[in-house]
C-alpha cells in the first residue's frame, strides 16, 4: 500500500536536509538546483535514501515544477517519516492512502 504526503521542497539550500515542517507539511531542503528536473531527482534519492526505501518506490504526483509537492510512498516509509519528525517534535497526517 502506498501513502501521499504533501512536501515543501527548497532547492538550492545550503545542504539537503530534513528541516521540520513548513505550514503543516514536511520541508526538505536540497542542495541540488531546480535546473532539468535535478531538484525532483535529488529529492527522491534523499528520500529513498531517508527512508530506507528504493528510488523506485517513491513518486512525485504533481508539482514537478513547484516547491509544493504530492509525493506517494511506501506505508512503512511514511512510518520512519512520522517517526524522523517526532524526533523533531513535530507530526504530520498523510492526504491520502492508496492501494
């Protein structure tokens, strides 16, 4: 089963991180620059590599050219995700699940 989240991606940041979140949604900054979709792979190699899951399992559904994204992932790797932000004391619900 897959999960979609909404993230709030910042390319070109200093460092490519998990920052918090931003209005509700997870922030990723990426160092990689929003230049012929460099940001959007960036951003599910740090994900896949995040989350402990293959690049091959997340997909951005929309927002191929926006900061706000809707991303769908494997139910486990939303799990280490819930769990890498209580870490940071913050939590977040997915939109939506699918099959």
């Amino acid at each position: 089963m897959s999960v979609i989240i909404s993230l709030y991606v910042q390319p070109g940041a200093s460092k490519t991180s998990l920052v918090g979140l931003h209005n509700g949604m997870p922030k990723i900054a990426l160092k990689a620059k929003p230049v012929d979709g460099e940001a959007n792979k960036a951003l599910i190699a740090f994900l896949a590599n995040l989350l402990g899951t293959t690049k091959a399992s997340i997909e951005i559904l929309s927002g191929q050219s926006s900061r706000h994204k809707r991303v769908s992932l494997p139910e486990d790797s939303f799990n280490r995700l819930n769990g890498l932000l209580q870490d940071q004391h913050v939590r977040f619900e997915s939109s939506e699940s699918k099959p």
